[in-house]
C-alpha cells in the first residue's frame, strides 16, 4: 500500500475518482493540507508548483493498493507530473504529484482547493473592466 495525496480529478466526487474507488482496499486516510504549494488551473484539471510564499494546498490522503498506485502513477507522470515525497500538516508523509512544464500565473487558484467550478472553467481569454 502507498500514501498519495490527491488534490484534483481524483478527489471524491470528481471524474477520475473511480480508479480509486473501484477497489474497496483503498482508504481515505484524511483531509487536510500541504504547506508550500500553488495551485493551478490547467482547463478541467489541476497543476500544482513549489512555492516559498506561504501558500496551502487542501489534499485528500489515500492509502492505495500497489495495482492502483502504478496505474495513477503512470497516468500522471505521462501527463507531466513527477512524484515527490511531502509531509502534511498532521505528519502523515505520502506522494503528491507536482507538475513539471511550465504554467500561466493569471491561472493561479490562491484558495489552494480545487473545486466543481474550476474543473467546469474554461479560461478563453483576459477579462478587462471598462473605464
């Protein structure tokens, strides 16, 4: 079994959910948060950064067969991530996915939650006030 810290599309209730869900030996461990990471919108799923400026990332920790944990694993690295050992605010130490190309600053989520609404958003463009 492997800790993972999920903060996207495998959150409860959200579209890749089942990979986990689908085997009843993974658990959720708890909820709660990771210091030290920006969260990003990429359309309809996530991407997180290191930061130094203070920002928390809400995460879900599960513990995952070694069978689920490869799939995802591989899923997520072909996508751009690359795994990195973190510890939470409860000491609970998992892997948490940390993308590696390059990200849009004005796509920035500082509430550090991904929500329904941002994997709905579809950024098309700058919105300007008019004078």
């Amino acid at each position: 079994m492997k800790n993972v810290f999920i903060y996207g599309s495998l959150k409860k209730g959200f579209f890749n959910h089942s990979l986990i869900s689908d085997n009843p030996r993974n658990k959720l461990i708890r909820k709660g948060f990771i210091d030290g990471y920006r969260l990003y919108s990429l359309w309809s799923y996530p991407a997180i950064k290191p930061s130094i400026n203070g920002e928390r990332l809400y995460v879900e920790l599960y513990s995952l067969t070694d069978e689920v944990f490869e799939r995802i694993d591989r899923m997520e690295k072909s996508a751009g991530y690359v795994s990195v050992e973190v510890v939470d605010d409860k000491d609970k130490t998992g892997i948490i996915y940390v993308y590696e190309r390059g990200v849009d600053e004005k796509r920035f989520l500082p509430l550090g939650n991904w929500t329904k609404d941002n994997e709905r958003l579809k950024i098309v463009g700058d919105i300007k006030d008019e004078d």
